[in-house]
C-alpha cells in the first residue's frame, strides 16, 4: 500500500488529525466523467493592471456568458485571507468594486459583499486593510461578515445530516465567487470553486473551520459547490500567486479576468492557464459530474488559453499537476 | 468617556431576550454575549440587564452542562467554556457540571489510532499529540483558541471545585498550547509548521495563548510578553489589539490606552473587549485567581 502525501492532509492541514480515514492507497484513477450535456460558456479577458476598466471586461465577459442578474440578490463572495495589503493574497479592491458596480448595471435587486474568512476573525479589518473601504462605494452599508451572521441549517451537505449557513448566503440568488487564482499547498490551487470555504460560518465550526478538514478538502469543496448551484465566476487573474500559496507564495502577473456560469470549467480553463493539467487535480476530478473539465466540453470566450498561458511555480508535492 | 461609551454602546444593543448578537440587530449569541456580561459585570445600573442575559444564557445550557453557541444551533461547542466562566464567576455552582463535560472533551487527534499513524510514521506531524487540547466543535481537532478559552475557565472553575482530573487537564491542555508555539515566539491558530515551512503567529492568537497560561512561569514561554506587546503596537486588528490589551493587562503590563473619543464600532464582540481591555475594565475577570495547580508534569 503507496499513501501519498495528499492523503495526509486531514491530519497535516490542521497540524493534527483525525487520521486513519484518509489512509487510503492509492488507486488508478477512474475514467473522467464528460459531465453534463451539452458546453459552458468560460471567458478569458485581458486585463494588464487594476486600474485597467475593469467593470467593462467584467461586463463583456459576463454577456458572453449569458448570465442573466436581474432582480436577483447577488451576493459577492471574494477571497480574503491575510492583514498583508503589500501582498496578493487577497482578490484585488479594484476587483470587488468591479463587480459591485457591474451587478447593479446588470439590474441585480441587491448587491452584498460577504466574507468568512477562515483564520482572522476581524473580518472587517481585514476588509479595510485590502482597501475595500475605501475603494467599493457605500461598503460597510452592503458588507456581511459571513462568519458572524445569523444561520440556518441545511440537510444533507456531504455526509453531514445538517450544516449550519449564514442566512445571507441562503437568501441569495446568485453567488459570485470572486476568487483570486493562486497555487495551494494542500489542494494545488484554489480558484472560484474553493472560494466558497468562506460560506461556512465560523461562529459554529471555529477559525480554521476544521470540520471541512474532515470532511475532506477536495470533498469539503464539491460538496459545497453541489449544494450551492446558483453561482458564477470571476477570477482574479491581473496578478496572481504562485509557489507556496494561497499566504506564503510570490505574486504572479498574468493580467486576466477568467468568468462563467460553470465554475468546474472556469477553474480548468484557469488551472490550463496555469500550466496545471485540471484532469489531474482531485476535486475537479471529483467535481466532472457538476461540470464541464473537458477543453471540448468548455465553450473558450474571448481570449484564447494559449495566448495568455503561463505556467505557475508549483509546491513541490504538486509537481505532478504539470499539465504536459 | 471611552469605557462609558461602549457600556451604553452594549446597553443600548442588547436584544429583548436579554442577549447580543455580533452585530446591532442580529439573533443573539453566547460570545458576545458572554463578553458583554463581562464587560458590564459590576457596571453601576446594568443590574437588570445583566440579569436578563445570564437567563438567557442558562436557557442554552443542555442536560449534560454543555453549552449551545445560540438557539439556532443545536449543538454544544467550545462556548461551554464562557459558560463556565460565567457561572464561575457568579460562584454558581452549575458550573461544576459543565466543567465534566469540558474535561471530557478533547481534541481528536488523542484518538489512539491517529497517535499511532504518528508513532509509525505513516504521518509527519511535528506535534506533540500526547497532550490534546480542545476542539471549536466536537470530534474536531484541539486548537489555541478554544484550548485558551477552556483553560481559562476551567482555571477559575477550580476555585469552586478542585479535582486530580480537572487539574490534569489543565496541565494537558496548557502542554499543548507550549507545545504549538511558533519559531517568531508567538502563537497561531495552532499550527507552527506546515509542510516544513515554519508559519507566522498571530496577534489575537497569541493573546489568547498567554490568557491561557495564566499562573504558568513566564521562563517557559521566554519573550512572549515582549512579542504580545510589539503585535499590539503594530497589530492592524482591532479585535487582535482589544485581545492583547485585555492578556497584558492580566500579565500587569500597560499596553498603551487607547484614545478617549476613539468611536465605538458597530461590532459588539469588539466593543465589549475593548471595555474589557481597558485599565479600568474588568479584564481582571479572566485572571484565573486561584493559586496554580503545579509545573509541567
């Protein structure tokens, strides 16, 4: 029996461990899954710097995608990790403002930021510290500390019989995961999928929020993206991070926005920018029957991956992903 | 006119089942809750209000002395440690109870199966898992935050009632918070070193830690004051700053006081520890106020 680091991570994400279910051999993989019928629609825009216009690629990207916002309530879901503003760890402000801005054009009938950070706990500050405040118009008015609002249980999220969430997340029609494209030193990269860790409150399962852990990360991930189907992508991709992310690694231009309605194939279009090969990457494997992992299943919009790729340094156990 | 500010603040905030949610208008819930009791503990005509909110929290007490986090969550978790606290403060003697049920609980990776994986080397865990702490959510692992709110109250539990068991466990979980210290001479959520990187403390984590090792020599944990009191200074948190605050103070450090007019913020956790925190708050509440069980076994 071959264990592989991977299989570790309950244990070693959290220092700790609840161990022995995730010592599992290693298996063949199983054929990938074609997913759903028919294609998703993903659009790459060129963006070089933040104070590009953002909002109009955003605009651009989200019509080639053909979502439809209006009269829903948006809830805008970006990445905030770490008090580190000299750094990338956090999905820009400019990105955030971006999007508010669009979405009201769009004709949402409201639009709230909404963060669960899943370390700090002053949520708010660390809002502040990214520029939020003082770059998203009215912010504190329209900002939701996922962490600490009020929530209500689900049935059947993974194989917990109920799971508690904020009630600003279960009142929403559309949930935008504005994620930063980053490598990660426990699942290879994290993108709009992983993103939606922030939803679970931590006000009942604590900072980190370690049931996910046991849960399992790849599994934490799909389960979450199963239960919320009401969602859309942009994807930070202006500067991103490479090495040992998503806190410790170095910043990675690449000047793109990634967005669609299908985050399984928004995630492999951006782990195929990253020279990451997405059939390789255990919860997007997991996740093939949600969405599209396939390139002649995903629909390429705008840019083409070919003209904007650029291979991320990679954690050295994550070397494998390469896509070759 | 700072501290009498966030009183009324808190006052003012409180909702008609006499708890507080995080934030003015929200359900209530046990921790700010918990730390707004505290921080109006002893205040000049909060009498009623205070009375109002021990019911409440009484009413999230379960049959076996733990503790649920709101009436929207039917699980008990980590915030039977407040309740302890609470109860031990009033010398209630409820608290007895629900000090078994935190003594029982521990964090999962003291599961025999894990500390063997560990032992044959089919993990590389660099931490020392003989001496568990305690989890945010049952069946979970052992973490600083939780660990250090345990420890505290527990600590003043035993003012009420003194065990071989209870203070064992005291000295276990202070083990492991010793144990998880980071190579910056701080603390983290509770993970020094991953993936041979050694990681960064931080500054709310490191209060919580010191809290918790009240009444330990301050020679095991060498130049954590001096880091708490930099990461204050330098800290762009509020809740991390009003944590340090409240751990130095307990340490009879005089981290430096905050401006008067400095506007309270809509956060009511924030809010009642940065009562707590300042030199005439009630930060002497978390001092354990008993005599130390003993050293390190």
């Amino acid at each position: 029996m071959k264990l592989k680091r991977r299989d570790f991570i309950p244990l070693a994400a959290i220092g700790v461990a609840s161990g022995y279910a995730s010592l599992r051999p290693e298996e063949e993989p199983e054929p990938l899954s074609d997913g759903p019928p028919g294609k998703s629609p993903v659009a790459i825009l060129r963006a070089k710097s933040y104070s590009d216009d953002l909002a109009a690629r955003m605009y651009a990207g989200i019509q080639e995608c053909g979502l439809d916002a209006r009269g829903k309530r948006v809830l805008l879901k970006p990445n905030l990790v770490e008090f580190d503003s000299a750094t990338v760890i956090n999905t820009d402000a400019m990105v955030v403002a971006a999007a508010y801005e669009v979405f009201q054009k769009l004709g949402a009938a409201k639009v709230v930021i909404g963060e669960g950070p899943g370390h700090r706990r002053d949520t708010l500050d660390l809002a502040d510290d990214a520029k939020y405040r003082a770059t998203v118009s009215r912010f504190e008015d329209n900002f939701v500390d996922l962490n600490r609002d009020d929530v209500s249980t689900v049935r059947n999220f993974s194989q917990e019989k109920e799971f508690y969430f904020a009630n600003t997340i279960l009142g929403a029609d559309l949930i935008v995961s504005l994620a930063k494209m980053k490598t990660h030193h426990w699942a290879g990269v994290t993108l709009s999928m992983k993103n939606l860790f922030g939803l679970v409150p931590g006000s009942v399962y604590g900072w980190p929020k370690n049931k996910l852990h046991y849960i399992g990360i790849p599994e934490s991930i799909v389960a979450l993206n199963r239960l919320f189907r009401n969602t859309f992508a942009i994807v930070d991709g202006v500067v991103g991070m490479e090495g040992n992310g998503p806190i410790q690694g170095t910043p990675k231009p690449l000047g793109v926005l990634v967005m669609g309605r299908d985050l399984v194939a928004v995630d492999a279009t951006c782990c195929r920018i990253m020279g990451v090969d997405p059939e390789k990457v255990e919860y997007l494997r997991m996740a093939a029957d949600l969405g599209h992992v396939k390139p002649d299943h995903i629909d390429q919009r705008g840019e083409n991956i070919a003209s904007v790729h650029s291979d991320f340094r990679l954690a050295p156990d994550f070397a494998g992903l390469r896509l070759s | 006119m700072y501290l009498s500010a966030r009183h009324d603040f808190l006052i003012s905030t409180q909702n008609a089942d006499g708890g507080w949610g995080y934030f003015p208008g929200k359900r209530s819930w046990m921790e700010p809750t918990a730390y707004a009791v505290l921080s109006l503990h002893g205040v000049a005509g909060a009498e009623s209000h205070l009375s109002q909110a021990r019911k409440l929290v009484h009413s999230w007490r379960q049959p076996d002395g733990s503790y649920h986090p709101s009436s929207q969550v039917q699980e008990s978790t980590w915030v039977t440690a407040l309740g302890v606290l609470l109860d031990s403060i009033d010398r209630d003697q409820r608290a007895l109870q629900s000090t078994d049920w935190l003594v029982g609980l521990r964090g999962s990776e003291s599961r025999l199966a894990v500390r063997l994986a560990n032992f044959f080397h089919l993990t590389d865990i660099p931490l020392d898992l003989a001496h568990p702490g305690w989890p945010w959510f049952p069946g979970n692992s052992s973490w600083i935050e939780p660990t250090c709110h345990t420890l505290i109250a527990l600590k003043k539990a035993a003012s009420l009632h003194r065990s071989y068991r209870l203070l064992s466990r005291i000295q276990e979980g202070e083990i492991m918070i010793l144990s998880r210290r980071c190579r910056d001479g701080g603390w983290n959520a509770g993970t020094p070193v991953a993936l041979s990187y050694d990681l960064r403390s931080y500054p709310e984590c490191t209060a919580f830690a010191l809290l918790g090792l009240q009444g330990r020599s301050t020679g095991e944990f060498p130049q954590a004051l001096q880091v708490a009191e930099t990461m204050h200074r330098d800290t762009k948190s509020s809740l991390a700053r009003a944590w340090l605050a409240i751990a130095l103070r307990v340490y009879g450090r005089q981290p430096a006081t905050p401006m008067e007019d400095l506007p309270s913020s809509r956060d009511i956790l924030l809010t009642a520890l940065q009562a707590l925190g300042h030199p005439e708050g009630n930060h002497r509440l978390l001092h354990p106020g008993v005599p130390h069980p003993g050293g390190v076994a």
